[in-house]
C-alpha cells in the first residue's frame, strides 16, 4: 500500500476475497481507508450502485472517437480551469472532438496544477488511476495514457468501465439531445443504462413544433394538439423511462405558477404556432402550464420527477434566483402524488433542500453531481441527512456525465463519503454497525431500486429491445 | 410478572440522575472533565408547550406522548400513508397504534427526532427500541410511573432542568395558572393578536373589556401586559407560520383605519392593509415588552407537520428593521433560524439585542444543532446563546432532547480543547452559560419564581362584566 500525502489521498490497496468483481480489483480511494471503519467500508465498497443520473452517450458513439482528454476534462474539470484562468477561447478549443490528447494537454497543463485539488479533478484522477493506471496529468503521462486508452477502446468499454470498476448496478441517463420529435430514446443496453423522459425541449426558449408533428403524426395548431403530442410521448416511453427530468433551471427560475389553460392557449398560439413573438413572461406562462401538465402525467404513468437544482454548470453566467430549491414548494403542496427528486442538493442551497425533504412527503434529495460540485458540501449533506431524513430518502451517487470514464473517481468519492459519514456516526456511538450498513444500501442502491423500479423497466426495456430485433 | 415486566422494573424504580449511562455519544469521545461538567448542569429548558400533569395523567396511555412531537412527522414524510395518519390519532390503542406505524419506524429512527424518543424509553423505562414486543412492556411501564410527580420526576430528577419556559395559555389568556410554580415559568403568548382571522371576543369576554377601536384594542394587550408581565419570562411570536417575518413600522393612523375595516367591520380587506395593522400590533407589543423588561421570542426557520411549509415566510434577515428600530428590545431568536441558521449567526453576531436560541434545533437535525454550536464558539460572545429548548407538548421525550443537546455541546467543547482553543476551564464556564446561566439572567428566573411565589394572576378576572 503506497500513500500519498494530502487530504484526499490516491491510494492503491488490494482488496480481500469474498466481495463482488468489481471491488476485488486494487482500487483507487479518495479516503485514506484507515479513517473508515472496516466493516463499514467493505459493505459500502460491496454495494452495486444504482447511478441515478448520467448523461451518457451510446457506447458506439464513444467507440468512434479518438483518445482524448474530453472524456476526462470535459466540462467539470475544465470549467474549474476556467474559473482558475483558463481562456474562455481555449476552453472552446478544448471542446473539439478532432483534437489529439497532446493537443488538449497543451492547452490545459498551465492549469490543472491549480484545480488538481478540486473534487472535479480529483476524480479525474482516481479514475485514471484505476482505469489506466495512471496516477496524475503530466507531459510524461499523457501518450501512454492515450496508449492506454486505444487498447480498451472496443466493444464492452461501457460494461468494464462502469459495472466492473465503478460498481454500477444501473445508470439512470439523461439524454441531452433526444432523436428530433422524441423526449427519450430506446435503451442500446437495458442492462446497465435506462433513460428519462426529458422535457427540457418542452421548456425551451426556441421550440419548434414541426419535428414533434412528424414524430406523432399530429398537426399542432393549439395548446390541446400539444398536449396531445406530449401525451403520445408519455404513452410510447413510459412502460421503459424511469422518470421525468427537467433542467429548465439553466433558462428560467423555478417558480412555475398554476397557470389555467384557458390563459395559457391563446399564449401558446401566438408564441408557437403564428410565432408573432411572445413576451418572457408569455413564454413563461405556457411553460408553467405545459410543466404542470407534465407533472400529471408524470403521476398517471407512476414516475418520479427529476429537477436540476441548483448550481450552474460552465462559467460566468450563473443566476442564482433561476436555480432556488424552494421555488418549487407550491409544487410540493398541489401535488402530494407526485415523487419529486431534487436534483444536484440544490447546491448551495443545500439545506434548504434537507428542510424541503423534511418537511414534504414527496420530495427526495438526489446527491448527483454534488459530489463533484463540493466534497466538503456533500460530506456536511450526508451527516445533516442522517440526523433529518428518513432513511428512504436520499440518492446518494448519480455521477453526471457524458462519458464513463470518470465515472469511477466520481462513484468512488461518493463511496468513500457516505463510509466516512456513517463511521463518524459508529464511533460516535449514534448508531449500530448494522444500522449504517443499512443506510448505505439504502442511500446508494435500494432507495433508487425501489423510486426507478429498476427491476421492471429494465425488464421492459429488454422486451422491446427483443421485440424490435424480432 | 412476565420476564417484559421484570425487564422494566428496575429503571421505573430507579431515581435517574446526571450522568446516566444512557447517552447520544459515546462517553468515551467526550473530553471526561467536559463531560462531566455538563452532566451537572441544572438546565434552564427555554421552551416547552407542556401540559399541567393533571392533564398527562387523565390522558390515554398510547404512544401519542412520543410521536406527536414530532416524530409523527417523519413517519409522514418516510411515506405514512393518509389513511394510517388519521387512524394514529384517532385510536388510543398502543398496539393498533404500533401496527399503523411499524413499517416506517425503522425508515425514521435515526433522526433526531426519533433518536429522542429512543433515548428517553431507555432511561426513563428500561425499553431500548420500539418493535412488536416491547410495545406493551412500554405501556406498562407507563402506567407504573404515572401517578402525581411524574412530570417533576421526569424533568428534575432525571433531565436534571432547572425549570422550564412554557408556551401555553388558559382560553382567553395569554399564559397559564399553573400548579407547578417554580418548575413552569411562562412566556406571553401574544401571536393570536396577529391572527389572519383575529377573534377578539375571547379576549374582551376574559378581559371585559370592549374594543371599538385600535385604541381599544391597545388597551386590551396592555391589560393583558398588566396581569402577566411581573410573572411571565418573554413574549412569544409564533406567526411565522402564516404570515412573513417582516414588520413594517406602520403609523398608528394608518393601522387604525386597516384594523377597524378588518378586524371589526369584517370587510374584505387587502393582504396589505390586514399586514399593516398585524405590524403595528407588534410594534407595538414589542414596546409593551420593552417596557416591562421581557425578552421577544420569535419563531423562525421550520415549521412543524408536514406538506405547507413556505419558506418565504420565516426568514431570520426579516426580522433586522426590528432590531435596528429597538436597541433597548432583547430578541430570542427561536429554533436557530433552520435551515438559515448561518443568518442567525451572523445577526446575533452583528446585533447586540439578538440571542440565539437552540429550542427544538438539536433534534430537526442534530448535525445542524453541532454547526451553529461549533459557529457559536468562534463568532458569539459566550452570553448571547441559549442551548437547549426541548419544544414539546409531553415531559417523557425532554429527557432524549436534553440528552442530545448535552452530548452535542459536549462534543463540540471538547473539539475546542482538544485543539487548544479553549482551556477546560472556559469549556465549563462556556457550558455553564449557554445551559442554565445566560437563560437565568436573561429570563430572570430568580425574579420572575419569586413573583410566582406571591400569588398567580385570578383564574377569571371580569367574570361577570358584559362587554359594550
């Protein structure tokens, strides 16, 4: 066992027999293991994880890229490079899919030693670690890790990347662009990645309806047509979709009023359909009501309701009065049938969310991304979830992003996080062994087991997977 | 006797004293000299809603007294379904109790809320969780210890408190007579006067005083001020939960004219006009306090039950007008403020009239409770916090909340030692001040017992006197 010096250590240790494939492999950690309690620690690291929100590109989409640094930097990574200094044109550069790894090196290695500390970097680097062995960027491990990357870039990528390394039961991903006219699409691999309905295109500033006529076959000439349109989509997708996920906190705030359609058609119309230019609030009206139209649905069909909250992806445009947690109250209160998941702890209005959890039997709190976001945030969440919440409450892993490759260092910090808070609370005496152990099953796989239903989506995702290639 | 009764018997005979071998934490992570010193602290408990024991002892003997402050909540909020809820409250059957909620207890008890209620079955009657069969031998035990003294048993002789500052008045008044002086000390429960739908017949039947006017009106709260304000400790304002935290200053003009439309014409005022004269009531109670020397509580941050909370209603910075506006009022800000608690901070840091009040704070999230400990120790002189509070409306859950409060305060004075940044001997007198000292002075204990001691207010003043 090699230590490195430092709060978060990168560690490689060999773990014992008995425990699943994934965590029989040496493994990178964040914690130092002898800061955890050992029974805790093995449980944890035995759970196969349900990821309750990705963005995942098909596996044949990645397969035709070259080794890069994108599926690394790209995006966590490299906007704390751009807060630390980085050109926003560099970063533009970066972006390209036809760059060499050298290239992108070149354009960041002036800045990763700042950010290397950072919990986006840091699992950046317990992913090469455990991938690749790798243990840092620098211009000495950039071609053989390219090298390396060439020689697992083939079929089953996904699988050893994510089930066999991360320990990932399921990933729950979040298309960012669906097919033109579609809110999902079909599963490539039901086994190991199910998908939303997004209805972030419904809320989109720009929408334009032609494509979503084509798809259903129905002509939009008023609000009802669309509801129509969206009601198609809900039926065709949610026998296989785990739920429903809006992001519309990047564009707009919250706050999503009870707009009655008799109001909100006429909007509809002059804003879509004779396009004669709607105000913002115009605009706002009709995506009130659509969202709300969505949330019944959404109940119809038993899926939960996924919501971005919180903090702002990228750089230097972030409005915080958008992205507000408890905007969404009147949300709570006019539909208790509904099963809110509030996306990313709201961060940084992260106790709020505990307070909005506590307090509202629909709403859970989903740690996606927050442990990338802000270790010592979501260390300070879990320990305030602990003493607040009900055990069936709390996602505690959704790694969000777009390819798998960081999927490792993300799930690992959140493994290690959950076993550090729960061993805090067995040596503190506030709790058994046993009751820790369950919590972190909970947090980590049966809570999102039960909320997703894994088990029958997946089944139904295969049967049409089956039914299609008959 | 059954080998459940056996097991119960010993800690229903035992008189439990501090330092009882039931704890939050373990004892061995607390500093021993720390721990001991807050284990003989006689706490100054600044809230509670509790019953007169006549009232406990006439009561069912279910499973209420736990749950319904405020574990009940979590159960709801872990999935309880509506049906289950209503049928709780409605049988007085334990056992039929304990079948609704058996499949969401292990869902809830870890939270704070719950952990009280663990902690206080334990010591108070030998019982170490709630499952199917130490269900009855609960009741039993129960049912052993309750007989005249049980609240005294429970809250001096086993929490180790002082006395408490009770919230709760007699229909028509503003606090309480009470047959445990000494023990129950009283704040002025002055939030009905902000009431959306204000009704003040019961308060001119019990005062026989009429009211036409806001002059009136002010006549009436000052009578009330005149009968309480030598025994009670502070006035109490619960009306965050329906109105926000942001009292104008409303001229008396203005407030008259709203309050006479709405208040005793019934007309169907403006949200605007109804707040204006809400406001200038406050004001104007604050005054009244002032001059009587009685501290401000203000409700702020969670509401208790589930599925309404708007949390635009019960912001800590709304409140800074008022502390601005009256150097001379000492506000006790309520609950930490949860989940603003580092607002509560900084403003009692800031403000020289405002005191933070850990009441109810340790068990909504204990992890809150030990941040604003551990931000109190660094920001906040030593006099300016309150430690605990145990807000509940039934004696037997206090001990787990106090135990609670202990261990946190505890823990997070021996993190300061042990890093050297604080002497043992400032860790007691910190200890000493935020349990039972600070809550002393400010409340004036001593005074407001020996006030008490010669003669409550009359039972019903004006009984006979018609009103108009």
């Amino acid at each position: 066992m090699k230590k490195k010096s430092g709060a978060q250590l990168v560690m490689l240790e060999t773990e014992s027999a008995g425990v699943q494939e994934f965590s029989r492999q040496a493994r990178a950690t964040w914690i130092n293991p002898d800061s955890l309690d050992d029974a805790i620690r093995a449980e944890v690291d035995s759970i196969q994880v349900v990821d309750t929100h990705e963005h995942l590109e098909p596996e044949s989409v990645r397969l035709g890229l070259r080794p890069s640094l994108k599926p690394f930097l790209h995006i966590y990574a490299l906007s704390d490079m751009v807060s630390a200094g980085l050109p926003i044109k560099e970063a533009e550069l970066f972006n390209r899919d036809d760059l060499s790894g050298e290239r992108h090196w070149k354009i960041v290695r002036d800045f990763w030693p700042l950010i290397r500390n950072t919990s986006s970097a840091c699992a950046v680097r317990l992913s090469l670690k455990q991938l690749y062995g790798i243990d840092d960027l620098r211009d000495s491990t950039i071609l053989p890790l390219m090298e390396a990357m060439s020689a697992r870039t083939s079929a089953g990528f996904y699988r050893w990347a994510l089930r066999d390394l991360a320990g990932i039961e399921c990933a729950l991903v979040n298309i960012t662009e669906p097919p033109a006219g579609e809110l999902c699409r079909k599963s490539p691999d039901p086994e190991i990645m199910l998908y939303d309905i997004s209805i972030a295109p419904l809320m989109d500033e720009n929408i334009v309806l032609a494509p979503y006529e084509k798809a259903s076959g129905i002509e939009c000439g008023n609000l009802a047509d669309w509801k129509s349109i969206i009601d198609r989509q809900f039926e065709l997708w949610a026998p296989t979709a785990v739920a429903i996920k809006n992001q519309c906190a990047y564009t707009r705030s919250l706050k999503f009023d009870n707009v009655q359609e008799s109001d909100a058609a006429p909007l509809f119309e002059k804003w879509l359909v004779r396009k004669e230019g709607a105000t913002a609030p115009e605009k706002k009206a009709v995506q009130d009501f659509v969202f709300h139209h969505c949330i019944r649905r959404a109940i119809d069909h038993g899926l939960p309701v996924k919501i971005h909250t919180g903090y702002h992806a990228w750089n230097n445009y972030s409005e915080p009065s958008w992205y507000q947690p408890k905007d969404l109250t009147n949300l709570f209160r006019r539909y208790p049938r509904a099963r809110f998941d509030l996306f990313h702890i709201g961060y940084p209005e992260q106790m709020d969310v505990v307070a909005l959890a506590k307090h509202f039997a629909n709403v859970r709190v989903d740690m996606c991304w927050a442990w990338l976001l802000d270790s010592g945030a979501s260390l300070s969440f879990a320990r305030h979830c602990l003493g607040a919440l009900p055990i069936n409450k709390v996602f505690a892993f959704g790694g969000d992003y777009g390819a798998p490759d960081c999927v490792y260092g993300h799930g690992r910090i959140a493994r290690d996080g959950v076993a550090l808070v729960l061993s805090e609370a067995v040596r503190e005496g506030r709790m058994t062994r046993n009751d820790a152990k369950e919590i972190a099953r909970r947090w980590l796989r049966d809570n999102a087991m039960e909320m997703f239903k894994v088990d029958s989506k997946r089944d139904a995702a295969k049967a049409a997977q089956m039914a299609e290639d008959l | 006797m059954t080998p459940a009764r056996k097991a119960v018997r010993k800690p229903v005979e035992k008189e439990a004293k501090a330092g009882s071998p039931v704890s939050w934490l373990n004892p061995r992570i607390l500093d021993p000299f720390v721990h001991e010193e807050v284990e003989k602290i006689r706490i100054v408990d600044t809230h509670e809603h509790l019953d007169e024991e006549e009232v406990r002892l006439n009561q069912p003997n279910d499973l209420t007294k736990f749950f319904m402050y405020y574990a009940f909540s979590d159960l709801v909020t872990a999935g309880l379904p509506a049906d289950a809820q209503g049928k709780f409250f409605a049988t007085i059957d334990p056992l039929e109790q304990w079948k609704l909620i058996r499949e969401y207890w292990p869902l809830a008890r870890h939270t704070g809320f719950s952990t009280a209620i663990r902690l206080s079955i334990k010591e108070l009657y030998g019982i170490d969780d709630l499952r199917d069969d130490t269900i009855k031998p609960l009741i039993e035990a129960v049912a052993a210890r309750n007989r005249p003294g049980v609240n005294r048993w429970i809250l001096k002789t086993v929490s180790n408190i002082e006395c408490c500052l009770v919230n709760a008045s007699d229909p028509g008044d503003l606090a309480r007579r009470t047959k445990a002086p000494g023990l129950f000390l009283f704040d002025m429960a002055v939030s009905d006067f902000f009431a959306d739908k204000l009704d003040m017949t019961p308060f001119e039947k019990f005062t026989g005083l009429s009211c036409s006017s806001l002059r009136d009106w002010k006549r009436i709260i000052d009578w009330y001020f005149a009968r309480w304000g030598r025994q009670a400790v502070a006035i109490k304002n619960v009306c965050a939960y329906w109105r926000p935290l942001k009292f104008e200053d409303v001229p008396e003009e203005r407030a008259s004219e709203c309050f006479e439309r709405w208040a005793l014409r019934n007309e169907d005022v403006t949200v605007a006009d109804r707040r204006a004269a809400q406001d200038f009531m406050f004001h104007y109670c604050i005054r009244r306090a002032t001059d009587y020397g009685l501290p401000i509580k203000i409700h702020t941050g969670y509401f208790g039950g589930n599925g309404y909370m708007d949390m635009s209603l019960f912001q800590v910075k709304d409140l800074v007008n008022l502390f601005r506006q009256y150097p001379e009022a000492r506000f006790v800000v309520m609950h930490l403020g949860y989940p603003e608690q580092g607002d509560l901070i900084a403003l009692a840091k800031h403000y020289s009239n405002v005191w933070v009040d850990f009441c109810w704070g340790w068990i909504i999230d204990p992890q809150a409770g030990l941040e604003v400990a551990r931000q109190a120790l660094g920001a906040l002189p030593s006099n300016k916090v309150f430690g605990f509070g145990g807000d509940y409306g039934y004696a037997d859950v206090v001990y787990g909340h106090q135990r609670i409060a202990r261990d946190g305060i505890s823990l997070v004075l021996t993190e300061a030692v042990r890093d050297g940044r604080l002497s043992k001997n400032d860790a007691k007198m910190v200890a000493r001040r935020w349990l039972r000292e600070n809550a002393m002075e400010m409340f004036r204990i001593e005074d407001k017992r020996k006030a008490q001691a010669m003669g409550q207010p009359g039972a019903r003043p004006n009984p006979h006197t018609k009103i108009g």
